[in-house]
C-alpha cells in the first residue's frame, strides 16, 4: 500500500501553495506571447499524448513538441531554489517527486518521437521564443512528424 505524501507544515502555508496557478502564469504568458509574435502557433495547456495525464504549456501537434515552463521553486531550478527552513524534509520530498514526474513525462515523450523542451521562469522570454521557434523549424522540416498528419493550424504560421 502507497504511503501518503506528507501535508505542509501549517494550514496557511497549505492554503498559499494551493492558491497557486498551473497554467497563465506570468513566465507562461510572456513565453506564448514573444512565441506568438514570432509566428508560431500552438495549442494552450494540452496534453502531447492522449493517454498522459499530464499537460505542456505549449504544444506543436505536427512538430512534436511539447513545452513546459518551469517554476524555479517547483521545479528545483538549480540557480534559484532556495529551500525554506521549515519543514524543509517535506519540501525537498516535494520538489524532488516533481522532478521525477518531469523526467518520466520527458521519457514517455520521447518514446513517442516527442521533444520536450523546458523553459525556466527565470529565462528571457524571447530567448526561450527562439530556442523553441529552431527546435520546431528544425523537427518540421526533417519530417520527424512520422505520427498523425497533425492540425494544420498549428505550427508555423507564415513560415
């Protein structure tokens, strides 16, 4: 039988933390838009594979590629995390079981012919913009769509 995760310290601490946003974040918004206003287009808070539970902030259907935008906390970036010194035993837990689910969700997407491509919230938006425009030209125009023909509205606009 599954052990239950550990709850937060204190019932205010609990309620913060659920108050917090999984998608339209302020790092997500600013990498869609400076995506957007490079011509891509793509699908909001979908999920890359059918039988996945789990969904990328920007999903290019015929490129096959999904993108999360990271939280330094949530994600233990490894320039900003700082861990809190109240229980910290069940923070570090924390972070360290969403790193896992990231690398699992990371591996299934390859199996699939999938890219992930991870953006921290601390990188320039228009930076990220650009590493994920290169990342879907390049995975377009080598025909690594060998799944499904896609949504043609997706992708590239003009480009």
């Amino acid at each position: 039988m599954a052990q239950a995760a550990p709850r937060s310290a204190t019932a205010a601490t609990r309620s913060a933390m659920q108050g917090n946003r999984n998608r339209d974040t302020r790092p997500e918004l600013a990498v869609r838009s400076a995506a957007h206003r490079l011509g891509l287009r793509f699908r909001v808070a979908a999920r890359p594979l059918p039988g996945l539970r789990r969904t990328a902030d920007l999903v290019f259907r015929p490129a096959r590629v999904a993108v999360f935008v990271d939280g330094c906390y949530w994600h233990g970036c490894p320039e900003h995390l700082r861990l809190p010194s109240r229980n910290s035993a069940y923070w570090t837990a924390k972070i360290e079981r969403n790193r896992a689910r990231d690398a699992d969700t990371d591996q299934r997407l390859r199996d699939e012919g999938w890219l992930a491509v991870h953006v921290w919230e601390h990188e320039d938006p228009l930076l990220a913009a650009e590493r994920i425009r290169a990342e879907v030209i390049v995975r377009r125009s080598s025909g690594d769509r060998s799944r499904g023909a896609g949504n043609p509205r997706e992708g590239l606009g003009g480009l």
